[in-house]
C-alpha cells in the first residue's frame, strides 16, 4: 500500500482554520518550519504563496536569518550537552564490569 497523506492534510487544514492566526503569521511559520524540516520544494512553495499574499522578500529575508540563527543555537546546544553527557559517562564508574575479578579474567 502507498503512502497516505490523508491525515497530514487534515492536521494542514485544521491549522489553517484558526482565527488566532493571521494568514501572514501562518505564512510565516509554515515556511519557518518548511525550512527547519528542509524540504526545498515545500520551501519553494512556502515562499511562493507568502509573496502572493503580499509578504515582501525584505520580510521572507530577515525569517530566514532569525530561522538560520535559532538553528544554529539549537544545533550548537545539542552538541555541547552530548559532548557533556559523553564526558560525564566516561567518568562514571563502570561498577561490576570492571572490578578486579572480571579484568583479571580477559
């Protein structure tokens, strides 16, 4: 059986039909995450129906920078906790596996 995508056009819709949203807030956050997800023809797409919604490339512009810069923080975040999760397992104690009675045996 193929791929369904029934139910990610229901969840598209059903974002759509919020009135806490303007359509340009809901423009803008879709290509945001278009562009987090990195998906270029989705992007394309994002993109394409933001300037016809009059959203300027000035605007399209500065989302792609503050897209970019949260990216790159969270990215960068990610990294310095593994390289601390990885430096607090390698001085953990490694317990039964490696008492004198186990190394002595290999």
């Amino acid at each position: 059986m193929g791929y369904d995508g029934t139910m990610v056009l229901e969840f598209l819709a059903r974002t759509h039909q919020t009135s806490l949203l303007t359509d340009r807030e809901k423009h803008l956050i879709g290509l945001a995450v278009t562009m987090t997800r990195g998906c270029q023809v989705c992007t394309r797409g994002r993109i394409e129906k933001a300037r016809a919604a009059g959203i300027k490339d000035e605007l399209l512009n500065a989302l792609v920078g503050i897209v970019s810069a949260v990216n790159a923080g969270v990215a960068a975040a990610t990294a310095r906790e593994g390289f601390r999760l990885a430096d607090a397992a390698s001085a953990e104690e490694c317990g039964a596996l490696c008492s004198a009675e186990v190394t002595a045996a290999r």
